[in-house]
C-alpha cells in the first residue's frame, strides 16, 4: 500500500500502522496480537482519542529510547570516509558503534568516580593508544633458529631455477630453489636460511 492511501485512514489502521505518520515494521517475533486500545491527541478533534494499537508497535515504543540515544551518540562524531568499496561503510559503522558501546561501558563502571571521560575524550584516549600500540608483526614460517647439523655440516646445497613461490624466509615471490632442500629461496636469503650468514 502506498503512504499517501495509508494517511487517509483513520489513526490506529494496522494493515500498515498509522499514527502521526505511516511507518513500516518488520519483526520475525512480534505480531501485530494482541490487539489494545490506546489514547492519543487528536489535532482534528482537539482531545484525546482511542486508537487501536497493534502488539508490534506497543513493543517499539517500549524499548525505542536505547536506540535513539545510541543514534544520537553516532552521530556526533561519526567517522567521514570517501570510498569506493561497498563494504567500508558498513565496517566504519560497526567500529563507531564499537567505540560507541566501550564508552557507554566505560561511563557505567566510573559513574561514583571523578575520572569519567567525555565521548570526546574517550575516543582521544583510544586514538592515543592505537598510536602508541606496538605493529603486529607476523611470524614467517622461516628457518628454525638453530637448524639441523646435517645442513650446516653438508655440502650440495646450491640454487637451481624453478617455477615461481615463495621464498622460505621472506615469503616473497622467489624463482630460485636450494637443489637439496627443495625449499624456495632468493640468493641474499640463501645464507641465513642454512645458516652461512
């Protein structure tokens, strides 16, 4: 049904809700049973009139606060990136809302101490100590730090050409391999690898 057929039936007609204007609602728990009557101001009639109002609805209007104030908090300070890729907004919405919830938590557990931050401050402090966070450095499955006698002691290690991986100890793209050990290698890795260097 189309909004503008909607508004011309009366306050409270739930094939579609209507009250102050027409809203659509979907829901995989509530119905819109039971049904109850509710009073609401008529500027028509100028008093209060009874409405029927649907379970579904009466629910939103219960809980709808929460989600309010947390759109309202969003939207303070809401990250603003130009992107092309169609999942970056959904990824920047999910940690605002991240950030969002930690403050909330955050001014929960400091409500009797002096020491609570503003929304502001909060994500200063954040950004501060993402700043001052060490990289995440990830581990190359390379050579073990002290590699077996046999190939320190051994000879016929030599490279040959093959077809393109990745070099056993910079995980770089590598056209060379050890003839012995079959494992890719670049020749300034070729050292270290068997413990030369």
């Amino acid at each position: 049904m189309q909004p503008e057929i909607i508004m011309k039936k009366c306050r409270g007609y739930f094939k579609h809700a209507c009250d102050n204007a027409a809203v659509t609602i979907a829901s995989n728990y509530h119905t819109h049973f039971p049904v109850k009557t509710v009073k609401r101001y008529s500027k028509a009639e100028k008093k209060h009139v009874d409405i029927t109002e649907p379970n579904i609805i009466r629910q939103y209007n219960k809980y709808m606060g929460g989600v309010d104030v947390m759109d309202k908090v969003l939207s303070s300070y809401r990250p603003k990136f130009r992107s092309k890729k169609w999942w970056w907004n959904l990824f920047s919405h999910a940690l605002n809302m991240a950030v969002v919830a930690a403050w909330k938590l955050h001014m929960e557990l400091h409500t009797a101490t002096n020491n609570r931050l503003s929304h502001l401050q909060f994500r200063r402090e954040i950004t501060i100590h993402l700043l001052h966070a060490r990289p995440f450095v990830r581990s190359h499955p390379g050579p073990r730090s002290q590699l077996p006698i046999r190939l320190r002691t051994s000879y016929g290690h030599y490279l040959q050409s093959c077809a393109q991986g990745r070099c056993a100890v910079c995980q770089r793209n590598c056209r060379n391999e050890c003839v012995q050990c079959r494992k890719r290698l670049h020749r300034n890795c070729f050292p270290s690898y068997h413990g030369l260097a």
